[in-house]
C-alpha cells in the first residue's frame, strides 16, 4: 500500500499532513484533515512513520496528529539527515 500512498502524495503538495482515526478502527494519512486518504493503517504508530515519510517527500512543515478524541498534536517534519 505504500507504494501507492507514496505517488498519490507526490500529486498533492501540502504543507500539513493529517493522521485522522476512522470508525473502523484504523488510522488515514491524509494531504489534510478532510483530505484523501493517502494511506491506511491498523496502528497510529504506523500511520504516524508514514505521514512523516510523507512530509518529507513532500516537503511538508509539519505533520498534525489527530487523537479518538478530537484533541491534536504537532510535530514538525524534520529533513532527512
């Protein structure tokens, strides 16, 4: 699945990547908070690695994680050293 995240998200340029749960259970990596999925995921963590990937493809400043409880956390996309 991430091969195609990967092409989807060099489409769309951003400056935020979202990760958003869904009501399955699972986590979305999207270009923004009401966005496309860009990929899906069974753990937040996993979503969470895959959003920063994303970011830094796409040069992205941050990546902002969404929480079951509507409460969100910032982290910043830093470049690959």
């Amino acid at each position: 699945m991430e091969r195609g995240a990967s092409a989807v998200s060099m489409q769309g340029m951003t400056d935020e990547i979202h990760v958003v749960p869904l009501a399955s259970g699972s986590w979305s990596v999207c270009s923004g908070p009401h966005g496309p999925a860009l990929s899906t995921h069974r753990e937040a963590t996993e979503a969470a690695r895959r959003a920063v990937a994303c970011a830094r493809e796409q040069d992205a400043a941050r990546v902002i994680l969404h929480d079951r409880y509507g409460r969100t956390r910032t982290t910043l996309a830093r470049p690959r050293r």
